[in-house]
C-alpha cells in the first residue's frame, strides 16, 4: 500500500511541476493560463512537493498568499500521512 501511494506522489509531483512549469510559460506569453483551483487541486492530490518545487525553482505563485500557505500545509499533511503508513 505504501508502495503504491508513493508512486502516485512521484506520478502527482511529476505531473504537478509541469502543469505549474506550463502555467508560467504561459503567464509569460500571455496566453492561456491554468486556473489557481487546478494548481491548488493538483497540489492537494500528492502533488505537493512538485508544486513546492516548481513554485521556487521557476518562482512561480511565490508571491500569492494562498499558495505560500496552502500548498506547504497539503505536503505537511501528505508526509504525514505516509508517516502514518509506515509506522502503522
């Protein structure tokens, strides 16, 4: 079991660093952009440590309050979680 969410963190992180990486190629050109619910949803669906990646590797969303504070608490919640796994 513990194997398996893992995988969906690293598959979740992976897909949310692009999504978070294509967001901000297009905030640069000015086209199309993400909505914030679905880079927040993806951060909350175990791809919080790929947010937290892209958000200070590309410095994207690093400046919005909602993003500095939730998307910390949704890794604090998932590490807790596979903590939990572990230990149980």
């Amino acid at each position: 079991m513990t194997t398996i969410l893992i995988s969906i963190e690293a598959v979740m992180s992976l897909c949310t660093f692009i999504a978070y990486a294509h967001d901000k190629r297009q905030a640069k050109k000015g086209g199309w952009r993400i909505p914030e619910k679905t880079l927040l949803l993806l951060s909350f669906l175990f791809g919080a440590p790929g947010a937290i990646a892209a958000m200070y590797l590309l410095r994207h969303k690093t400046l919005k309050k909602k993003f500095t504070l939730t998307v910390p608490l949704f890794l604090i919640m998932q590490v807790a979680l596979l903590v939990w796994l572990f230990v149980k």
